[in-house]
C-alpha cells in the first residue's frame, strides 16, 4: 500500500507530538515571536523604481511571517497536547502492567501499546526518549535513547508466538553500526532462538525477551520504592555487569588494564579482526577495555605444557605471560577495585591479578 502523503504542517504536528511535551510548548513560544517580528515589520515606502524589488520581497516575508505565526505555534502546541497525553497513556499503561505478574500482560497489548510500555521503562531509567515508530508493528528502529554524549537504539517486537531467529537481530546490529550507536535493545514479547542468542553474545546488544522484561519491570518498582543512600550504585546498568552466569570468566582471565574488572574472552564480528578471539571487559559499554588474546605461537616451543607461563605462575615469577615482559607491583587508582593491588607489565601494559601467598 501506497503510503498516504502529509501537509507540511501535518509534518509539524507529528515532529513535535514526539517530543517532551514542554518541548513543543517552548517551540511554540519561540516561533511566535520570531515570526511575530517579522511580520511586524512596517513596510517599504517606495520612492523609486530600484526599490520595488526590495519592498515586494519584505511585502511576500511580512505576509508569509503574518500567516506563519498563527499556524506554526497552533501546530507545536498541538503537538506538545498530543504529546502529553500520549504521556499520560504511557505512564498509566506502564503502572498497569507493573501491577500485574507474569508475561501475559505484554502479549495481551497492541505493538504499539508495548512500545509505550518499553519507552516509559527506559524513561525512568534516565534515558532521554524520543520515539521514531519504526515502520509499523514488525519494523524499523522505534525508540532512541540518549544518556549524556551516548546514543542508544531500541527496537519492540511483540511478537506472541513466534520466536525471534537471527535475521532481524542481525539486521537491527547492522542499523546501530550503520548509526555509530554506542549500543541497542532488541525487545521482545516472546522469546528468542538460540542463533539469535549466539550471534548478540559478545556484542553491545541486549536481546531482552518477555520474561527478562517482566522481571526488569518488577526490578525497578522495587528500587523505587526504598531511598537509595549511596548514590553510586545503579540500580539499572546500560548493560548490567556480565557475571559466571551470563559470561565464562576463565580462571586465567586478565584484569581490565582500566577499571580493573575481570575480563571475558569474545569474538570480533566486524574489521580485519572479525572472527577472532579477545579479552573484553564484562562491564562494556560502560568500560570499553580490551585486551589481545594470546596465541599458541606466543609460547615458547621449548616449553613443556607443564611449564608453560600462566597468569598465576607468571605472578610469582614476575614475568608477563602475554609478552614476557617485566611485572611491576601496581595500585588501582579507579573503579570497583580502586586501592587494590595488581601486577602491570611495563612493555604490553596488561594487567595481572597479585596471587596470594599459599
């Protein structure tokens, strides 16, 4: 089906009915009195025929200006009470469904239902929101989120009987690379296949299907209800902290040369690299330390498998077991293990946990 054509000003409306509903009322406020200005403008007296030019072009600005700062404010402002009360539907259709248990709330409202629903919970969570709508109820990017210089993107499925296989997962990967997006959600009423789960592993992708989302939602109500004392602790990551659960962390696994957390091997999906192995801190996006993973030919072939250089051998040894390198006994100066002690190699810069006596 062809898709029906909008005025301009139809444009407007729809433009400002997806922002902050204050927004668009100071939209409308600034764009009366500039075009009030205008149009305000007294006309050229003309007393030759060099200015006839210039009073017909300030006569077609006045006139335009006139018409203009009565239509545009009228289509901001009706934007921003569109925009209100789809607010208002949100945040009700939201504390409706939190009130309720299990998933059948989400597959019992429309796409379009869900979408608020999502929208209003990464809302609460700090994001700025601003919804595109994607192209319908299967399609397209429809939330972007925006936290301090970073951008996010969001795009709800509610799907109820189908799975979500690896084709539109990997689609949506390819808008967020297409986007420089710092990381996305792919949302889900139902549920994903295991391709689909393979293929985000290691990636700055969520796949949030309905029962992760249900407990996400029964999470935040609860964090809202007792006054956080410590102000350093988020009840909500970007992208919570990996943990033996969710990602194998090696016992041989390296310490972020940033923050200090353990790291997680992955596998590069895109550039030269692709296909290959490397440490990744467990916090990313929020600490985006790497590291390389070293080689079998790193090993010296004189070495039997017994003496072989791992970190905790390594420590004691003070030898790096990436490079061979020097160790040096180093503080961490940031982060969760901020004061701790860990062993720095000078020439590749990796970080080594300290193995303790005995």
């Amino acid at each position: 089906m062809a898709r029906q054509k909008r005025s301009p000003i139809e444009d407007v409306i729809m433009v400002a009915s997806k922002l902050p509903w204050w927004a668009g009322i100071v939209l409308a406020l600034v764009s009366y009195l500039v075009l009030h200005a205008f149009a305000s403008r007294p006309a050229i007296h003309v007393t030759g025929p060099g200015q006839m030019g210039e009073a017909m072009t300030r006569s077609i600005i006045t006139t335009m200006a006139f018409f203009g700062q009565i239509i545009l404010p009228f289509a901001f402002g009706f934007g921003a009470l569109i925009s209100g009360i789809n607010s208002f539907r949100q945040k009700k259709l939201y504390n409706s469904v939190a009130a309720r248990s299990g998933v059948g709330a989400l597959n019992e409202m429309s796409w379009s239902d869900f979408e608020r629903l999502v929208s209003e919970y990464y809302r609460r969570q700090g994001f700025q929101v601003t919804r595109e709508g994607g192209n319908g109820p299967d399609g397209g990017i429809d939330l972007v989120l925006r936290q301090k210089s970073e951008t996010y993107l969001v795009q709800c499925k509610q799907w109820k009987a189908y799975k979500i296989g690896v084709q539109p997962v990997r689609e949506f990967y390819g808008v967020m690379a297409s986007r420089s997006a710092a990381g996305g959600y792919f949302v889900t009423s139902g549920v994903f296949t295991d391709e689909a789960k393979s293929f985000a592993q290691g990636l700055n992708l969520e796949l949030v299907d309905g029962q992760k989302l249900r407990e996400m939602i029964d999470s935040a109500q609860q964090s809202t209800s007792p006054r956080i004392e410590n102000k350093s602790r988020v009840t909500h990551e970007i992208f919570p902290k990996e943990t033996a659960s969710s990602a194998e962390i090696l016992p041989d696994a390296p310490l972020c040369p940033q923050c200090g957390t353990a790291m997680t091997k992955r596998i590069a999906r895109h550039g030269s690299n692709a296909g290959k192995e490397f440490w990744g801190c467990t916090t990313y996006p929020k600490c985006k330390g790497i590291l390389p993973v070293a080689s079998e030919t790193d090993v010296n072939p004189a070495q039997t498998p017994d003496q072989c250089i791992t970190p905790q051998t390594a420590a004691k040894q003070k030898i790096c077991p990436q490079c061979g390198g020097e160790l040096v006994l180093k503080n961490f100066q940031s982060g969760p293990r901020a004061g701790e002690q860990f062993y720095g190699c000078v020439p590749c810069k990796k970080g080594w946990p300290v193995v303790q006596a005995g």
